[in-house]
C-alpha cells in the first residue's frame, strides 16, 4: 500500500485475510494500521477463485455495514475490486495515491489523471461504499 495514513479515515479500520494455514506474518496488519484482522482460514480459499473470494468479502460487508473498503493496486486488487464495487452497487477509484477526510466528514479519494500529469479528487455523495486500489 502507497503512503496512506490510514488514521486519517476515523474509524476502526478491519484488515481482511483470505489464507489457509496462516502464518505468523499475519499480524504485521496490525502494524501498519489495522485495528482489527478478520481472517478467512479455511482450505476453502486455498486455491484462488473470483466468485468466491467476492461471495466472501460481500457477505462481510454486508455483515458489518462497511462504509469503506481499500484494496491493494496488486493484479488480484485490479481484478477484484471493480467487481466487488459492481456487487456492493457503489464506486470505485482506481490506483489511488492519497486519502483525505473532508470536514463533511467524506473519504476524498486522491488518483492520478490524464496521463499522471494532474490528481483528483473524488468521494461519494454519501461517504459510504468507495472502493479504490492503492
């Protein structure tokens, strides 16, 4: 993850692990900011499946009402956040460098455009439901 100051957001912020016999590196989540670490650990996502690590983490959204969900800009993260944002029926900012909280108290979300040349902001008109690589 780019320099993200994940304090910035004002929320408990939840790492997700999808593994099968996780190992002991797991807890460097914590370290780099995350408040809590929901983890999958089941031979069931030993092999890696779209439809089934989307079924997962929409269920986990919908569980606990998540107002955010970063993902890394990894070729796992390209593919499956536009298709987790599509599922969950809200936005998705790609390749994001920065984070920012308005005084609305809106996640701003800073990406590069035209070509890397200029950054812009964006958030959702409610501050709920954006999904973004980083």
């Amino acid at each position: 993850m780019k320099n993200i100051n994940l304090s910035a957001i004002q929320s408990e912020v939840c790492a997700v692990v999808f593994s099968y016999e996780v190992d002991e590196y797991i807890m460097e989540y914590t370290a780099h900011g995350a408040d809590r670490l929901l983890v999958i650990d089941d031979p069931a996502v030993k092999s890696y499946s779209t439809e089934r690590y989307l079924a997962l983490l929409e269920n986990l959204a919908a569980e606990r009402d998540q107002n955010i969900i970063m993902i890394e800009a990894t070729d796992f993260g390209r593919e499956f956040a536009p298709r987790l944002a599509k599922r969950l029926k809200t936005g998705l900012s790609a390749d994001c460098v920065g984070l920012e909280m308005t005084a609305e108290g809106l996640l701003l979300q800073i990406a590069p455009s035209f070509g890397g040349n200029y950054q812009a902001g964006s958030s959702s008109a409610d501050g709920h439901g954006a999904a973004g690589n980083f």
